[in-house]
C-alpha cells in the first residue's frame, strides 16, 4: 500500500495549485484522508482532512481558500487551493487510514509535494 502525491510547484501570490494524491496496492477500505504541511522550521500540521462519508474539516487558515474532496472509486484525494499566500509555502504531505489484509498499519503517508508561493 502506497500514497503518491502529485501537484506541488511554484505559484505567484494570490494563485492557486491543485494538490493529487491516489491510494494503491491491495486496499480494502480507505477510511479518512487528509493533507498536512510542513513549512521550514515549522512541526507538521494538518491542513485539512475528509472522511469516506465526505464530512471535511480544515484548519482555520485554509478556511474559505481551500478545499478538499476525494473521488472514493479512484482512492484519491485532492486539495484545491486557491488564494495562496507566501505562508502557504510548505512541504505538503497526504495522510489517509487504510485498511489492508495484507498490512497490518493503518496510517500511511505520501512523498510530499513542495508548494512555494513567491510574493
């Protein structure tokens, strides 16, 4: 089981990026997902999360900017940004709890996907 994260690059302030990232491997049953970063210095936060119902929460500063939404046929979620600010700028990471016969974790992490907003 493995999460691949696609998306990141270099946006202009007042931009907007969208963030993939897709589930694979031998799956039962992908449970929340979610999107962290992690910005230089800084710990690893959570940017916002979904549940497989669709129920998303976020944290305050991406309220009202992004949004997140998952496509549960294809086990991806997605991150839309938009209205990025240069404190935006982060390592951006996809979690989500998988449920697998054949591993016995169920808290997986992607590769990361580098978001730099430039003022």
């Amino acid at each position: 089981v493995q999460l691949q994260a696609s998306g990141g690059g270099v946006v202009q302030a007042g931009g907007y990026l969208r963030l993939s990232c897709v589930a694979s491997g031998s799956i039962d049953r992908v449970n929340i997902m979610g999107w962290y970063r992690q910005g230089p210095g800084d710990q690893r936060e959570l940017v916002a999360a979904i549940s497989d119902a669709g129920s998303t929460t976020y944290a305050g500063s991406a309220e009202g900017r992004f949004t997140i939404s998952r496509d549960n046929a294809k086990n991806t979620v997605y991150l839309q940004m938009n209205s990025l600010k240069p404190e935006d700028t982060a390592v951006y990471y996809c979690n989500a709890d998988i449920q697998s016969r054949v591993v016995f974790r169920r808290d997986f992490w992607g590769q990361g996907t580098q978001v730099t907003v430039s003022s």
